[in-house]
C-alpha cells in the first residue's frame, strides 16, 4: 500500500471510529488534584502562559502534534493547522516524512508538509519519521528532511505496538538504531525529540535515548487517540491481528499519559518534555504541566473540530483551550507556567501504588523533580 494511501486511511478511521483509549484515565487525571485557591493573590490579567521553547517565544506552551503531510490532498489540512499555530504562536509538528523518501523527495509531495513552514514562519516547525525507517536511511538523507521543511527539530517516533499491528508494519525495532540516532544528536543540527504515538514512554526507554544525548521527550501517553485500534480496523473483520489489536486494547496495553510523564521526568529532570496522549481539555493540561511537563501537545480533537466545523471551529476548541488553562493557573494562584510546577499537588492512590512499585519517591518527585527553574 502507498504511504499517501495509508496516511488517508488513518485520518478517516480516526475520524470515524471511537479509536480512543478505553483505560482509567478518567479516574487518573481526577487523582491529580491541584488545589483550589479561594484567594489566589494574583488578578487573572496577570496570567501569562507564554513559554520558550526551540528558541521562540510560545504564547502559550502548546504543540499541534504530528498528524500529516504525503500527498498534494492532505496539505490543505496542513495548512489550516499552520494558521492556526501562527494565528496562536504555537509550536507545531507535521506528520511522518516518509513519504518524502519513498517519492524521492517529489515537489508535490514535499509541498504538503513545506506549507506548515511556509504559513507558521515563526514558531518552531517538527519534522518527523519512525525510527523503524532508521534502517534504511542515510543521515544525508535525514538531514535533507530536515532541510526541505526547514525544521526546528527533528521528532523520531517509537510505534511498535502500531507497527505490530499494522498490515504492512515494521516490526525490527532492535537497538542498533540507538548508534544512528547519537550520530544524528550530533550531526543533524537541530535538535531530536522521541516521541510515542499513543501508548507511552517508560522511563527505561527514556533512560536509553537520555545516555545518547536526546534532551527532548514527547510522552504520546496511553489516554488519547489509540493506534492500536486504528490499525487493528484496517485489518480483516476475522482476522487474527485483528483480534490481536482488540485484545491488546481490552487490556488497556499503554502507559496512561500522566503516569509516562513522571516515568520520563523522572529519570530526564532537566529535559524538555511534552505531555501529550489525550491531554484534550486545557484543564488536564494545566495538570500536566504542574505535574512536570513543558508542554502539552494534543492531536486528534483539532483535525475532528477542522474537518467536522472548519477552522472557525478548531479555532474555537483552542479558545477554550487556554482559557481553562489560563483560569485553572488563576484559581491555584500562578502567573506562569514556572510557577504552576511549584503549586501544591495532591495524588490519588493508584498513581501513588504505581510510582512506589516503579520505585519513585512520590514526595521527592514532587518537591524537588517536577520542579524545573
Ligand atoms: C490522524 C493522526 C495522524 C498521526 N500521524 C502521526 C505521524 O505521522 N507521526 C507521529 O509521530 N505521530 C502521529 N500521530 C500521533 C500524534 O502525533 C500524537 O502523538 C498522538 O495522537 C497523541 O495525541 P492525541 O491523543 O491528542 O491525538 C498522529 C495522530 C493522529 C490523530
């Protein structure tokens, strides 16, 4: 099947289908209790969200996560997200540049993904690819697509769980592609992020890519858009990797995002780290930056609220985005986003049961760690 092919099928089955993940995560956000201030000595005016980061300056700590590009059809989705992350100062990532390999970097097909660069031209632009297609690429070839889009930096997702499930995956993920990403920590020229697509880093893997010298992390935690489930539908009705993803969902298979963010803070205290993997209300995501993220990063609700209500509507949905944001900040008394890793935090049982047999010190986790100057 075509790269372009595939990436058309994946927007549609995750606009379509309920592909989301069907753990606790519900109870888990409601464990992380940011307490309510009835005076928060601060007046909302005050609040300022705006953030660094890739040397711009954010107006608010917020990235479009990696979605698409790969064909001349998919660039006018590219191109509203762009607006949108212009419109807002926004970071943004486009989606895996594969395609570019596999058409030879193709004009057409690059122009999907250059647009973003083009419309949001000053706010950090991600380039990406799967480090499965490590294997077969140069590092010429990577820095070119870094290059053609004039990325900020480069993400390289880790998908096995998707890729296992996916009729035509990868499925060699063995470390000899750690030696390839620390040549290209040094030689790229712009810096790498790991990320995940939806089922989570731990802080093994995070630990492993930290020792070569990544120091930009993207959770892609389990409790948002499940590829897992998006691959497994476009498998046979009957067939048995069909049945492998729905059984690998059923056992909510993934690391929950707010429990992947502390696993990577902790071991990765001075990276930057993005908190995404369903963080889908400006609630959760005033959550996850007190609880140690930079920034937060969400997929799938702006490309539904794109194709189901225009761009008026996704703007709308990032709207509210930030007000909840900015209002939860007010009501636990920070003016910034430094100063909300410092607000008080109370964590339910089933993160403290996790963290103490994954052997973190909650109290130290979140007095000293989480805590980033
Ligand atoms: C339609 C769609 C396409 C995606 N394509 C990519 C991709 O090409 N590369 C990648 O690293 N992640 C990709 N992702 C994963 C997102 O970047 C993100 O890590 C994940 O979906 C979690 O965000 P969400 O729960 O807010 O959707 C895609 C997500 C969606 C919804």
């Amino acid at each position: 099947m075509s790269d372009a092919k595939r990436k058309l099928e994946h927007i549609e089955i995750s606009l379509r289908e309920d592909v989301v993940y069907t753990g606790e995560c519900r109870e888990l956000y409601s464990e992380i209790v940011l307490i309510h201030q009835a005076l928060p000595g601060i007046s909302l005016n005050n609040v300022d969200i705006s953030t660094r980061f890739l040397g711009y300056e954010l107006n608010a700590p917020i990235v479009i996560e990696a979605m698409t590009g790969g064909h001349p059809s998919l660039k006018p989705i590219n191109e509203k997200l762009a607006l949108l992350a212009r419109e807002y100062k926004l970071a943004i990532g486009v989606g895996s540049q594969r395609p570019i390999l596999k058409y030879k970097f193709n004009q057409e097909v690059i122009d999907s993904y250059r647009v973003v660069r083009e419309i949001a031209s000053d706010t950090p632009v991600i380039g990406n690819l799967g480090i499965a297609q490590l294997h077969e690429t140069s590092i010429d070839e990577i820095k070119k697509l870094v290059d053609v889009i004039n990325a900020d930096a480069l993400a390289i997702h880790l998908n096995p769980a998707q890729e296992v499930i996916q009729p035509e995956g990868d499925i060699d993920f063995s470390e000899v592609l750690l030696s390839k990403i620390a040549v290209l920590t040094r030689e790229l020229g712009v810096p790498i992020i790991i990320k995940e697509v939806g089922n989570g880093l731990s802080m093994e893997v995070v630990s492993k890519f930290k020792a070569i010298g990544v120091k930009f992390f993207d959770v892609a935690g389990a409790c948002g858009t499940n590829w897992i489930m998006i691959e497994a539908l476009r498998n046979p009705e009957d067939s048995i990797t069909r049945a492998l993803g729905v059984n690998l969902l059923s056992v909510k298979w993934g690391i929950p995002t707010p429990l992947s963010l502390i696993e990577t803070r902790h071991v990765a205290p001075e990276a930057t780290v993005i908190a995404s993997g369903g963080v889908w209300s400006g609630i959760n995501a005033c959550k996850m930056i007190a609880l140690g993220g930079d920034l937060v990063g969400l997929a799938r609700p702006l490309l539904k609220a794109l194709i189901e209500k225009g761009y008026e509507g996704m703007k709308k949905y990032m709207e509210l985005y930030i007000k909840e944001l900015k209002t939860t900040m007010f009501l636990t008394g920070a003016t910034s986003i430094k100063e909300l890793r410092k607000k008080p935090i109370v964590l339910g049982p089933t993160i403290r049961n996790y963290l103490e047999q994954r052997g973190i010190n909650v109290n130290n986790y979140l007095s000293n760690t989480r805590i980033r100057e």
